[in-house]
C-alpha cells in the first residue's frame, strides 16, 4: 500500500509537471533573440525543476521503481551535466575532459 502511495504521488508530479510546462519562450531584455531564448528556456527548466524537486527528501529522490529505471535525483542530476556540458561547449568551444 506504501509503494501505490507513492507511485501514484510521483505520476500525479510528472502529470502535472507536463500540464503546467507550456511558457512562453521570449528572450529577456538586453539579450540577443538566440541568446535570450537559451535564457528563457534554461530559467524555465529551472524554476519547473525547483518547484517540483523542492520538498522532496533524500527517500523520494533515491525512489527507483524497477531495476531499469532512474531514481528523480538522477534524471537531476543528468539535467545538471548536460547544462554543464552545453556551458563548457558552447563558452569554451570544447568538450570535457577525461
């Protein structure tokens, strides 16, 4: 009864992160148009993620349904690097390092 509780919390989550993700994509004032897009999509992830992620605890985070699938702290985390990435790429024209 515990695991249905708690799928069903992470499914209404996901449900109404997908209903509430539809913003305006418009560049903030002083940018560029392609720049000031990039801004207003990554300030729109952003805030999406902070308000969903912001009372989960560590149980919630380390949640995994199956042994295929990711934990929530993970799919984070995994927004994080390619943010990282991308900055690296695109400010520093280069990839990682090893």
């Amino acid at each position: 009864m515990k695991h249905s509780k708690l799928i069903f919390s992470i499914l209404f989550v996901c449900l109404f992160a997908i209903s509430n993700a539809q913003m305006e994509v418009k560049p903030p004032r002083g940018y560029s148009n392609d720049i000031g897009n990039m801004v207003s999509m990554l300030d729109g992830l952003k805030a999406r993620v902070e308000r969903i992620v912001k009372n989960m605890n560590q149980t919630s985070t380390d949640f995994l349904l199956d042994e295929n699938a990711n934990t929530p702290g993970a799919m984070i985390y995994h927004l994080a690097a390619t943010e990282a990435y991308y900055q690296v790429y695109t400010f520093e024209g280069r990839a990682f390092n090893k």
